[in-house]
C-alpha cells in the first residue's frame, strides 16, 4: 500500500467520523431540549 492510499483511507476515516459527530450533536440538541422542558 503506497502512501497515496494511506491518505484516501485517513480522509474517508476522518469524513466519516466527522459525519457521525455531526449527527450525534444534532440529535443531542434536538431531544436533549425535549428532556430539559419536562420537570421530573
């Protein structure tokens, strides 16, 4: 494996892991404010 395809693989591992933050910050504002407005 050269060093060109060592990179591809690093920028799909980075893009995926920034895609898979991006939806878990989403989904965490959007129920997170859900569970703050009920009072327990």
């Amino acid at each position: 494996m050269g060093l060109s395809e060592y990179f591809i693989i690093l920028q799909y591992i980075l893009m995926g892991s920034t895609f898979v933050a991006l939806a878990l910050i989403f989904l965490y504002t959007y129920y997170g404010r859900d569970e703050e407005a009920k009072p327990e």
